[in-house]
C-alpha cells in the first residue's frame, strides 16, 4: 500500500515518521527492516533524532538512507558488480574527451565543446536523457535510443531547424558516449540505476520492509520506477508531502503547485503498480486523517512547530495564502527581525549579537541554531573571524575548494607549463608552491636572476642558458634539483615538435614527475607533523587551512580523478596541451567536505541545504536581490520550448524554467518555516566596494507581512562580548576624535565610559581594550631624525642631485626613501618608455660628439647624407645599449627599427634648428660634481655646511654676436614637458634653471674653447625642453609630404624659458615672424613679443635662477634639519598629486582619512605673480627675512 501524509510546515509529517518507527522498534528491536530515506544532507540530522525519539543506544533494524544509498544497498544485495562505477567526475572527463573527438561533426555545440561549464551540463542534460529513455525501458514502452532520435530531426518537418540540429549533435554525443562506456567496459550511474530497479525482487534485505520517504518534494524518473519496485516488494511505503490540504479544492496554489504535481504523480504511480492508495493529513492532535483527494480536507489548525511563537505562527498562515489577502501582523514582532545593516562585516556582526542573545536569554542550544548564507565565498572569512571572536561554535556545511593547496598550486602551475609554455611566472609558480623542496632562499635568488636578465619562454630551454643560470647562482647541484625533473618532464611531452601521447602515457609521465620530486612523502609529513596535539589548534575550521587529515584527503581526491582519468581517456591519444586543458578542469572541480566536529555548534550552510532542517533560529544573511536566490541555473543545452517539443515524442524531459517557477515559492515556504523560535533576516546596503545593494523581492514581502518592525531598536546593535564592548568604546572614542557628534551625545558618552570602566574591571576586559585601542592614537607620521642621526648620514656637505632635491620638494619621505634609504624596485629587463628614452638620449649624445669632433653642421646635410648619419649613430647607440634586450624581449627588431625611424626624425628637427638658426652643439653630457673635470655646483647653507649638487646636462649650445657668447641648454625629454614657474617657486621642477646656474659657474671648465684667450662675455640665451615623442600628426584628406612634415615639425616644439632679446632669439631662428615652429615665442610686426612667449628679461632669467639656487639651499637646510614629512603636493586647481607616479606608497603607507595624512596644497599662479613673489623673497634675502613659500598643509 502507498500512504501519503499530507500536511503544511511544521505539521509533525517528520515527528510522525519517526515516532511510527520507534514504536516499532520498542514491539520488535529485530524485526524486518524499516528504511527511512530523506535527502542526502538530512541523513546524519534524522539518524540523531531517530535514536533521541527510540530512546534506545543503538539501533539495529532502521536505518536511514538517501535515495543513492538505498540503490547500493540493492545492489549490494542482488550480487553487485563488477567494476564500480563511472564517478561524476569521470562522466564529465569522458565526455570532454568525446567533444573534442567529435567536435568536427557538431554543429550547434561546435564553438561550445572544449568549455568545462558546457561539459557539465551536457553530462546533467544527458543523465536526464538516459533517464527517459530507461523509464520507456522499465515502463514496458518501445524504448528511445540516439539512432531514434536523430531519425526523428530528420524525419520530424515541423521542428525547427535549431532543435533539428541540436537533436542530431546530441545523438550523436550520445551515440558516441554509450559506444566509448561499451568499449572501455564501463558502466555509469543511469546502469546502476537499471540494475538496482530491475533487482528490487530480489533484494531479499527488503522482504517484508517497512518504508517511510521524507522531505523528497519531487522524484526523478529512476526514482520513480525505484518506489514502483519497493511498492510491490515492500510490507507498506509512506511517502510525506509539505502540501496544504486546502491546496487539494484549489488546485491553483502558487506555494503548493509543486507539491500538487508531485501528489497526482505518485497517484499515477499506484495506479501503475495497482496497490491501494491511502491520502491522509495531520490534524492538530497530530494524528493522521484519511482525506478525499476531490474535496475539502479538514478545518485550518496551528501546526505544533509554531504554537510558542505568534509572529511565525502568522508568516506560515500568510505565506499559505494568495499574496494579494495576506493580512500584516498587527503587533510589534518579537521573533522576526528584518535588519539592513551598512555592510557584511556590520552584518556578520549583528547576527553573532544576535545569536548569543539567543543562547543567553532564550536559553537556546548552539546545535538548534542555523546560520542561511546566500554566499558562503563572500562570507566564510568574515564569519570564521566573527564568530571565532565571539566565541560562537559553528560548522560550516559546503564543500571547500582546495585550489589553494600547495599541490594543486603546483599541479596547476604544470598544466599552465604544458598549455602556455615554459613561462617564467609558471615555472615560479611550481617552484614556490612549497612541493619543491628546497630552499626558499635560493628560489627567491633565481627568480630575481630571472627578472634582470629577462630569461623567459624558450630561453629556459638552450644548455647556455642554464650553464649561464647555474654559474651565476654558483650551486649547480641546487639548479639541477629545482629545474632538472621539470626540464625532463618538458622536453619528454613537448620537444622541438610537440608528439600526440595516450592519456595513460600523459599521466605517467606526470606521475613521474610528482615522485621526482618526491611529493607523496613530503605529504605524508605534513600529515604527521599537523597531527600532533600540540599544535594549537593552528588550522581552525573555516580559516581556509587543512587538518593534518585534510592533506591526505587532498591527496585521494587526487588519486581518484587519475583514476578516473586513466579510466576514461587513458587510451585516447591528445596532445601535451589538450591534456593540461583537461585535467585542470577537473582539477578546478576538486573540493572537500567534512563533517561536523562536535555536537553542540551552530549551522551554517546555504539556503538550499536548510530547507529540511527543523532548528529554534534561523538566521538568513545576504538577503539581497543579486545574490538570495534558490532557482536553479539556466539549461543552456535545450530551451523549455525544445524541451516541450522533445517530450512529444515522448522523451521525459520536463522544461526546466516551468519547474523552476513551481519549485521557487515553495523554497521560499520552506526556508521561513525553517525556525520554530526565532527568524533573523539580514540584507545590507552595499557590498565590498560600497556599490548599494537591493534586498530580494522576498524580503520586501515579508516586510509588507511585518510593518512594525524596528530594526534601529534590535538588540543586534548592542554589544555580546568582552571583544565586541571594546571595538564599541574604540569606535566611539574614534568618532569622538574625528569629531562625528552623534545624536544623544551625553547619553552616548556615559554608556560609553559605563562600559568602558567595566571593561577595565577584568582582565579578558582589559585584554580585548589594549587590542582595540592599540591603533586609536596611531598617526601616519614619520620623523624627525636626531641631530646625530643626520650628521652620520650627510656629514658637513650634503651631496645631492636635482632629481633628489625635487623630490624633496614634492614629498620628504619620498626623498628620504630615494636617497638616504637609497629604496629601488628589484631589477627587471623588460622594454618600457625609459629604455626607448635612454636608447634616444645615448644615441643624441652620440650624434653630438661626432659633429663636434669631425666639425660636421647638420644644416649643410642633405636629407640622404644625414639619413645615413644618423642611421650609423643609431646602430651604434643599439650596439651598445640593447643586445641583452635582443633574446629576451618579443618583437624586438620591430622596436627597434621604429625607434630608429623616431630618431631619423628628431635628427631632422635638430637639423631644421640648425639652418634656421646660429646656435651649434658645444657639448653633450656634461657632468658636474660626478667626474674631477668639472666641480659641482657648491652652495653655502646658513646654518653650516655646504650642499653639492651634480648632474648631467643633455646638449649645451653656443652662437656667437659680436663679443658676446650666447648659451643655452637643452635637455630631452620622454614627453611633452612644460616649464611652469609657480613649480619653479616651490621647487617642483628646477633642473633647467639648476643646471643653468651651474654651466655659468663652470664655464670655464666646460667652454673653454668658446669662450676664447679673450673671454667673451657669456649671455643666457635659454634653457628648454626638447620632446622626444613619435607624434601622430592630424590631416584631412590626402596632403603631400611637405605639408605632413610641417605637420610634424610643430609637435616637437621646445618648450623653456628664452631670452626676451630679438638678437638672441635671431640666432635660434633667423628671419622669425608669428609663432615659430621649433621655439616657444611668436614675434609681432613691431618686433613685440605676443602674448604667451616663454620670453624673459636677463634680469629675469638671472632672479630665476638665483631663486632656484636660494631653493635648493632651502631644501638642503630642511633636509639636514631631519625632516623626512609624509606631506606630499597636491595642486589646487589640477589635482595633481605627488603620489601619483610615486614608487613608495607601499612603504609610506599615506591613505586620506589616516591620522596624519594630508596634503601641502599650493596654488597654480600665473607667470607674472610668481616672478613677483620672487623680488619679494629676494628682497628678504637682503634683509635678513625667509619670504620663500612652501605650501599650506591641509586636510584632504
């Protein structure tokens, strides 16, 4: 006979069963079997409360199974079989192997075949297909195969030409899937399943078997035929269902339409097998009541679960009812709370308040309480610490995945070497995921030689090379050890040509390599040094750690996807990479599970894995509209429509998005109803990055049923424990420091020092206070170093650069750091704007010295003779520059013949310069204070001592008037530069003026020759900026090459300070009228200057560069006082930051908001009141007074 037991949430369906079988095991401890079958989650939880409810130690007749467990029992009893079983992991291998075999015949899957997402739902949609077709088989119709499916698509002129073409590439797979299992002699789950139907008579271990299934919504079609089977072989089968007995005369019940389709099926199911059928519901006495399926059942009654509480008591009413006649709650609830706290962490917070208050107040067990996250990967940190904080036990019920473990780290890192190639961050990959073993030390030396050299790709594979990288880390023996297996391994799969190798050939090779390195050892000892007892707990549950144990499980998983590898692809032939491809998906899919650790912890799981439970508190987190979500994925194999159209034909596959929406209300039912005590729902307002977050749909709805919730008024924002009080008196002292004045501010202040003073009254009080407020006075300041200090580091001469001191300017520390703590990024070849920059500064100087020495004039030049100069000075600058860049950088000739085509550019441009003007090179590269030829620029500080500055001037330039020697420099840059002089004042940017002060105190030294036995007098002509660029020039329509090289000219206009003397700028560009094309000035008719010339009188140019000389002084002084400020620039207007380009932000540590951290903001002036704050601060120069401005600190 079939019983069904009908009843809503909380009815005692559960309690019923399990009462039914204590009975009868108190009558008959050893009388035939009686089998409880519940979901596979719900078998530990039911094997607990069987034993609490029989009230005996142990129990030898009932047992509790899964639907999966009940088929092995079966097979156990009919004899077996022979071979276990393909896994689920070895159907996905098998069909991933068969996609790419057959991948040239597919048509629709083509483009989709070599994806692992698609792999795994074909397996689910398959599993389904094979499903139907069995249940034809079973059910005595004529059964489906592949072949009858693709003579349907061909046959069948109404389908559409999609559905056509995705039934033939499904037969097809099919074909070839039952084929391959024939082959290898395998058999998969749907076997079993055939099996253990067609052995249920002959299960003798069910022979006058009692059955009660539970908390089963819906059965699969294998289930089905199995409960056909037990029908007719077992004494009685009792099948409970969560439907409302009203849901019967309704038929439309959105919450129970999934339990009515499930009812008429079983129905259909014994009129099949011909037995009786017995309906009946739980009434308020908890007996069960036969019912009409046609008619009215029974009066409306309180189910037991929820008699204690009135607000869940009304949720489950309303919840049954059509959601336009829910009635709200009237009351302020007492046991629903609905919180939307800021964050996830406030979130995790609130509900660990939430459940202590619970256990303290209400006097609730831990295991009674369950924690629904709708994201374990977002939560599982937060709430391992939270909860480890506050002293809350909990397990954490989900599967784990192990990607993180050092074998898959290193199992992964050679599937990347196999697939990608021999990679220098995947060899470091494998080296540092700690199954190597050997020293860190030398791994960390031989990835820094890697990264200077720029050793990478097939370089790893020439014999010179690895000579090259054993002598220069001087131990050989080591080198071989660390890359010997992996080089073997390498060059045994891949070699000069890649060879196609068996699946099995693969995988030993692998293996070898594994016990080269004699990983299954070092595992074993990791195992026996964790397992020690006094390790102090190191890998709590949920930290992301293994137990000693866990290593060993990571291993067999290991071994068992080999296994099921070798099984299923061992005999395929592939290539080294569609190996690596295939077995890191499977190595991707590998997790672990446990089991709870102790008796007495909280639930924590996923909303799905609750839905069966029955706890005192529910607490459900991340309730939001993006992630609280209980329906199933997307089939993205067959549509409902398709789907529709297949069953038809009479295939048993039932359209995924109609069940979807039949099965979601009733999750949503059976989650609420979860909790006979308490329900806590949490949603937050923004996630990890601030952005705001919606609460789900079914959080408003329960809002609407409960309006007089207040959420502000929860005891959840009052603190549990020692630890939390703490972070509370922090945060308000913080609050009270940046001067946020909360609202009740004196009554906050006395709750405040009431908890603080009997915070200090204990010492775990004590303890968690000096924790909280360790930070509390922490400011991000560093300094000032002592007197001493700076003394042993400058001594009486402070000897420095521009670069330096201009980074003293925008930031201390950032000089601090750069010069004294001398702070550089580890070494590392690799082509970047600062190579292509020095190889273009290298080859200039070049062009410099041999027109000086061979007398050469670029304007004499015609185009074909200064082509190929400058070509032969390029060569040589490459030459000697970039031939360690040759092997190790990809398109290496392309770089470099397009930075040659720049250079002929520039060589032109300088050549235009040349016979416009008068000016010719005197000399490249000079350096001051770096060689004994020239001294470097030597100021005298006030307070003692002297500073020396040296440096190197790109290009210095002479012109000849008269007995007048006319000089300027001309430095070259990267980019674009502009020289502003409000950056000059607060000594932002002083090369140009720098090295022009110190070219006019050396000159003697460094134009000698031009100044002559009479000593012309030397006159500042300039200082500028030439753009080292490949500029694109903007045109319309076709031009010719006159006008695209005038295009040209104008993007490498220098940019400076000038000499606003017609004669001088006659001499850079004679016959100059408008704005010039090289120089940054324009000459009116009248022989004026217009309006935004960079043109400054020599009385200027001298103020600006005795001003830059009185900073550089200034800076010397602030340095040698010690200061070493975290107080980087800001500009008012722009925005820009110090920190932008900064290298020693990681160190520095400044972030706005920190105490400490703040911006000096100086303006952005014009020209003229920058020239006019420089009288000013000269005049109080000459009168004793500091009138230099360094920037106003201010907050950010």
């Amino acid at each position: 006979m079939l019983r069904i037991i009908l009843g809503r949430a909380g009815a005692g369906k559960t309690h019923w069963c399990l009462r039914e079988i204590a009975q009868e095991l108190r009558r008959d401890p050893a009388g035939p079997p009686l089998l409880l079958v519940v979901p596979g989650e719900s078998t530990f939880a039911m094997e607990r409360a069987l034993l609490t409810q029989a009230g005996l130690p142990g129990v030898f007749r009932a047992q509790v199974l899964s639907f999966r467990r009940l088929l092995w029992r079966i097979l156990q009893s009919i004899g077996g079989i022979s071979e276990a079983p393909l896994s689920r992991q070895g159907r996905k291998l098998l069909l991933a192997g068969l996609l790419r075999a057959v991948k040239g015949k597919l048509t629709v899957f083509r483009d989709s075949a070599e994806h692992w997402g698609f792999v795994e739902q074909l397996s689910r949609t398959l599993e389904e297909m094979e499903q139907a077709a069995y249940d034809r088989y079973i059910s005595g119709s004529e059964p489906m195969t592949a072949e009858g499916l693709e003579a349907w698509a061909g046959e069948n002129a109404a389908a559409s030409g999609i559905l056509k073409a995705k039934t033939r590439d499904l037969a097809l797979i099919w074909a070839a899937y039952r084929e391959r299992l024939t082959e290898l002699g395998l058999t998969d789950g749907a076997d079993c399943w055939l099996r253990a139907i067609q052995g249920v008579g002959k299960a003798r271990f069910l022979d006058g078997a009692r059955v009660w299934i539970d908390g089963i919504d819906s059965f699969s079609p294998h289930e089905r035929q199995l409960m056909a089977g037990l029908l007719r072989k077992a004494e009685g089968v009792t099948v409970t269902l969560r439907l409302d007995p009203r849901a019967l005369r309704q038929k439309d019940s959105e919450i129970f339409a999934y339990s009515l389709k499930t009812l008429d099926e079983l129905t259909e199911l014994a009129q099949e097998v011909r037995i009786p059928l017995l309906v009946q519901t739980l009434g308020g006495n908890g007996e069960p009541a036969s019912v009409e399926l046609d008619s009215a059942a029974g009066q409306p009654f309180l189910p037991p679960r929820f008699v204690d509480s009135e607000e869940l008591a009304h949720l489950e009413r309303q919840l049954c009812c059509p959601k336009g006649s829910r009635l709200p709650f009237p009351h302020v609830p007492r046991d629903v709370k609905i919180v939307s706290p800021s964050n996830r962490r406030a979130e995790v917070e609130q509900v660990a308040r939430y459940l202590i208050s619970q256990a303290r107040e209400r006097n609730i067990r831990w295991r009674d309480m369950a924690v629904a996250v709708s994201d374990l990967t977002l939560y599982e940190g937060l709430l391992t610490e939270v909860f480890s904080d506050c002293g809350i036990p909990y397990f954490l019920d989900g599967s784990r995945s192990i990607h993180w473990h050092p074998l898959m780290v290193f199992l992964s890192g050679v599937m990347e070497l196999l697939a990608r190639g021999w990679r220098r961050e995947t060899v470091l990959q494998i080296l540092k995921s700690d199954m190597v073993s050997s020293s860190r030390s030398i791994i960390d030396q031989l990835e820094n030689y890697l990264l200077a050299t720029g050793i990478d790709d097939r370089l790893w594979l020439s014999p010179a090379v690895q000579e090259q990288v054993q002598r220069a880390l001087g131990d050989g023996e080591e080198v071989n050890r660390l890359l010997g297996p992996l080089l073997k391994f390498y060059e045994s799969l891949k070699g000069q040509d890649e060879v196609v190798l068996s699946g099995t050939q693969l995988m030993t090779a692998l293996w070898a390599l594994i016990e080269d390195y004699g990983i299954p050892e070092r595992i074993n000892y990791w195992a026996g040094v964790e397992s020690k007892p006094d390790n102090g707990g190191l890998y709590p549950q949920g930290t992301g750690y293994l137990h000693s144990a866990e290593h060993i499980d990571v291993w067999n998983a290991w071994v068992e996807l080999v296994d099921d590898f070798i099984r299923t692809l061992g005999e395929q032939p592939m290539t080294a990479a569609e190996f690596a491809g295939l077995l890191q998906a499977g190595l991707d899919s590998l997790s672990l599970t446990s089991i709870p650790q102790g008796l007495d912890q909280v639930l924590v799981t996923s909303p799905s894995r609750v839905l069966n439970s029955e706890v005192r508190v529910l607490a459900i987190l991340g309730a939001d509209e993006q992630h609280l979500q209980l329906a199933g994925g997307e089939d993205v194999v067959l549509t409902d429509a398709e789907r529709r159209s297949l069953k038809a034909l009479g295939w048993g596959l039932d359209p995924q998005g109609r069940l979807q929406q039949l099965r979601e209300p009733l999750s949503w039912y059976l989650l609420l109803t979860r909790a006979k005590d308490g329900l806590y729902i949490s949603s937050p307002l923004a996630d990890g990055d601030g952005k705001a977050l919606e609460p789900a749909g079914i959080v408003k709805e329960i809002k609407v049923l409960f309006p007089n919730c207040d959420c502000q008024q929860s005891e959840t924002h009052l603190p549990c424990t020692a630890a939390d009080a703490a972070r509370f008196v922090a945060r308000a002292l913080r609050a009270r420091m940046d001067g946020i004045q909360p609202r009740g501010e004196q009554l906050q202040n006395d709750y405040f020092l009431a908890l603080y003073h009997w915070l200090v009254q204990y010492e775990q009080g004590r303890s968690a206070l000096r924790r909280c407020l360790a930070g509390l006075g922490y400011s991000n300041q560093a300094g000032p170093l002592s007197s001493h200090l700076v003394k042993q580091l400058y001594g009486s001469a402070l000897r420095t650069n521009v670069y330096q001191l201009e980074a003293a300017a925008q930031c201390p520390y950032q000089y601090f750091a750069a010069a004294v703590l001398k702070l550089e990024e580890r070494e590392r070849l690799q082509w970047d704007a600062r190579v292509e920059g020095q190889l273009w500064h290298d080859a200039l100087a070049l062009l410099t010295r041999h027109l000086i020495e061979t007398g050469q004039d670029l304007a004499e030049l015609d185009r074909t003779a200064l082509q190929q100069l400058a070509s032969g000075v390029w060569d040589e600058a490459v030459s000697r520059l970039a031939p360690s860049y040759s092997l190790a950088i990809e398109s290496y000739r392309y770089k470099i013949e397009r930075l040659g085509r720049g250079f002929q550019r520039i060589a032109e441009v300088l050549a235009e310069h040349s016979r416009r003007g008068h000016f010719r090179p005197a000399a490249a590269e000079i350096t001051f204070g770096l060689s004994p030829e020239v001294p470097p620029l030597r100021l005298e500080l006030e307070s003692g001592g002297t500073v020396l500055v040296r440096g190197r001037i790109d290009r210095v330039e002479t012109a000849k008037s008269g007995d007048a020697l006319y000089v300027r420099i001309i430095d070259f840059k990267r980019s674009a530069k502009q020289l502003k002089l409000y950056e000059v004042y607060f000594g932002l940017s002083l090369q140009l003026l720098v090295y022009l002060a110190a070219l006019l105190e050396n000159a003697q030294w460094i134009l000698s020759d031009k100044l002559g036995p009479n000593g012309l007098k030397l006159v500042p002509a300039g200082v500028l900026y030439f753009p080292l660029t490949e500029p694109m020039a903007r045109v319309q329509g076709s031009v010719d090459e006159e006008t695209l090289a005038k295009e040209l000219l104008v993007k490498y206009r220098t940019s400076g300070l000038l000499l606003a003397d017609i004669s001088a700028i006659q001499l850079m560009e004679e016959g100059i009228t408008g704005n010039s094309d090289l120089l940054p000035v324009g000459i009116r008719k009248d022989g004026g200057f217009y309006k935004g010339s960079s043109a400054y009188s020599l009385e200027d140019l001298n103020l600006l560069a005795a001003y830059a000389k009185d900073r550089v002084r200034r800076l010397a002084e602030t340095i040698r006082t010690g200061h070493i400020d975290i107080a980087p620039y800001r500009k008012l207007n722009s925005g820009e930051r110090a920190c932008r380009y900064c290298r020693y932000d990681a160190v520095c540590r400044f972030e706005l908001g920190v105490r400490g951290c703040r911006y000096r903001h100086i303006p952005e002036m014009p020209d003229d009141e920058v020239l006019r704050l420089m009288q000013q601060a000269a005049a109080g120069r000459m009168s004793g007074r500091d009138g230099v401005e360094r920037g106003n600190r201010a907050d950010g």
